[in-house]
C-alpha cells in the first residue's frame, strides 16, 4: 500500500523534526525516534507517523492503517531502513506484536522535500483489520530497524471507540515475516566466485511448515522499476536459528538462500529485494538491504 500525502503537510511534518539552525547532536536530540532492543550509535533518524493522526478516535469496526515514513539520515545511496515492526506497546516491556510492516515504499514527496533521490523509497504501512485492537486507548510503537545501528522506535497514540455492530468482524490476515540476513552492508569484492544472499521468511499463522510458498530476489531496483535485475528465485528450508530464537523452534528451517557472482554486476552500491509470499494467505512483504560492490 503507497500512502501519499500533500507537500505542505509534509513540510510541516519536517518543520517538527528538522532545523538547519540547529547542530547535528541538538538536532538527534530533538528528534521523536528513540532507542529500541540492540539500538547503537547517534540518532540519524528523521521520519514521520502520517496516519494514524495522533490522538485521533477510530471505530473498533474498522480497518486501522500506519502508514509514514523513515530514513537514517547516515544511510549512503538508499533510505538505510532495513525492516519496519508494529507493536501495540512497547517490545520485550509486554507490548503486542501486530506484524511487519511494508517498507521501503515510494515516497517521491519525501525525496523532493528533503533533496535527497535515495530517500524516494522510504515509506511504511501496516493496515490491522476490523477487531484487531480491543476498543480503549493504544500507543503503537513503530520499530524501523537499519542494520548498523538495530532498533529505533517512534509513536502515535490512538483510541478505538466501542463498535455498536453486533456482529463479530473477521480479522484480516497480516503478510508474512521477511528478513534479509546477508549481505547487510559489507563490501563484497568483484572477483568473488559466488556470493549467498540468505534470510529468513514465515507466516506466523503456520502449522506445518515456514508458510511460505516462494520468495523472489531482484537487485538495484525495486521489482517493475527501471533497472531492476531479476535475480532468481530462493531455495527454501534453509537452517536459520535467527528465525527459530524470535519465532519459536517451528521456524528453524525457515531461511532462505540464493547465489549470484558480484563479477556480473558493477563495482559501486547495490541493493537487494527480495519479496516473500505467504503460501497460506498469498500476501507478500518485500525486505531490503545494501552492499556495495568492490575491485
């Protein structure tokens, strides 16, 4: 899901996390984004909660939708945001894990707003379907992840009203998990035979094995965008104890992998897409990474 919004909210959103006036350490002191589980280094995040509008009263009978968007600001030839996580609460403090969300969505608004072509895909959604959230108030949490400096959170407040429907409404299913583990930006050299793309993709809601049905990997360019490379499809079931420790000891066989030579592609900054389909559900979530590409 593409969220857009009109130049001059944007700007407003920037005027309430920005000021060239001020010096880098006040400027990552100010910001909204926040330290999260393995969080390192400077705050270089800057990014907005579109929707929901903070404060805002949404009927328990309807859909909810986060949408936004986010960079690391010391990200080199892309939006430096690896993973975006939505939890109702606060992670590992008794918070609620609502699903991850797409990432690394276009936002044109966004790279012409702050004069930067490589933050054009820098947004966010997640849409939790009717019922998902018990009426009352929520803070969501949403966790955007880079992978040099772990978890950095912001949120938004919202109130669900009590729905005076009488009957129940189904929830609608969340796309899969997707994470890619490697390459995460390292420097591979060009005379390298092969190179192994690997990560780990689920279906929270399977029983039996990951749930996924297939993932596909591109580089440089988002799949149906200029320049993209398709670079063929992941062999599933690979061991990956990452996947196993978060999601439980069903899961520790739901890597992925995938071969490519560096000697094919151009010495410079790459990126790496891959998109993962819930065999349960048909839904997909597309991860991203970067690496560059060395003599």
């Amino acid at each position: 899901m593409r969220t857009t919004i009109a130049i001059s909210r944007l700007m407003l959103s920037l005027l309430a996390v920005l000021s060239i006036a001020l010096p880098p350490l006040a400027l990552a002191a100010s910001g909204d984004w926040q330290p999260g589980p393995d969080a390192v280094l400077d705050n270089t995040y800057v990014g907005f909660i579109d929707l929901p509008t903070s404060g805002s009263t949404v009927g328990s009978n309807q859909a909810v939708t986060i949408a936004g968007w986010v960079v690391d600001r010391a990200a080199d030839g892309w939006a430096g945001i690896d993973n975006v996580h939505v939890y109702d609460g606060l992670a590992g403090q008794g918070g609620t894990f609502l699903g991850q969300a797409t990432f690394a969505e276009a936002r044109p608004d966004v790279a012409q707003a702050l004069g930067n072509p490589f933050w054009t895909n820098s947004g966010f959604a997640l849409t939790l379907g009717p019922g998902t959230l018990a009426a009352g108030p929520h803070t969501l949490s949403i966790y955007a992840h880079t992978p040099a400096k772990g978890w950095w959170f912001n949120q938004v407040s919202v109130t669900l009203a009590p729905s005076a429907a009488t009957q129940p409404v189904a929830t609608s299913a969340a796309p899969p998990i997707n994470v890619l583990v490697r390459p995460s930006m390292v420097t591979v050299s060009k005379q390298t035979d092969h190179y192994t793309i690997k990560g780990y993709a689920l279906d929270p809601a399977a029983t039996v094995d990951a749930g996924i049905d297939h993932v596909d990997i591109y580089m440089d360019e988002m799949r149906g965008m200029g320049g993209s490379t398709f670079i063929g499809r992941a062999s599933l079931g690979q061991d990956q104890p990452e996947a196993g420790g978060r999601f439980g000891p069903r899961f520790e066989t739901a890597g992925y992998q995938l071969d490519f030579k560096p000697v094919n592609f151009n010495i410079g900054n790459h990126h790496i897409y891959a998109y993962a389909v819930s065999s349960i559900t048909g839904l997909e979530t597309v991860a991203v990474t970067g690496f560059s590409i060395a003599p």
